[in-house]
C-alpha cells in the first residue's frame, strides 16, 4: 500500500492535540488591526477548536495527524 497524500493546505492550518481535537487559528487577526479593540484582539489570540460536526472531515485530510 503506498502512502496517502496528505492535504497540504489543511496541514498548514489545523495542528491534532493530543486528546484528539483539532486546534485551528482565529480569523480576522492579518490586517486592519488598527480599528478592532485591543479586547477583541486579545481574545482571538486564544486557541480555537474545529467543532466536532467538521472535525471528520479534517481528520480524513490528515491521515497521519
């Protein structure tokens, strides 16, 4: 059996922890920085998690995750 392909682009963005989740970046945190509240700022620093409804699909685009 050959290795299986890994998809590239969600292997850049989604990291498994060790519990099984997948940790993934907050959006809105790239570019026009200046007019979002420091708060709101400070909370999309925080880890986010993929919801369990997508996070199938994810681990079937990362087989050796």
């Amino acid at each position: 059996m050959p290795k299986i392909k890994s998809h590239r682009a969600a292997g850049k963005r989604f990291t498994k922890t060790a519990s099984g989740k997948f940790k993934r970046g907050s959006a809105n945190r790239s570019h026009i920085l200046t007019k979002k509240a420091t708060k709101r700022k400070r909370n999309l620093r925080q880890p986010h998690y993929v919801r369990a409804e997508d996070s199938r699909r994810i681990a079937r685009q990362l087989p050796y995750a």
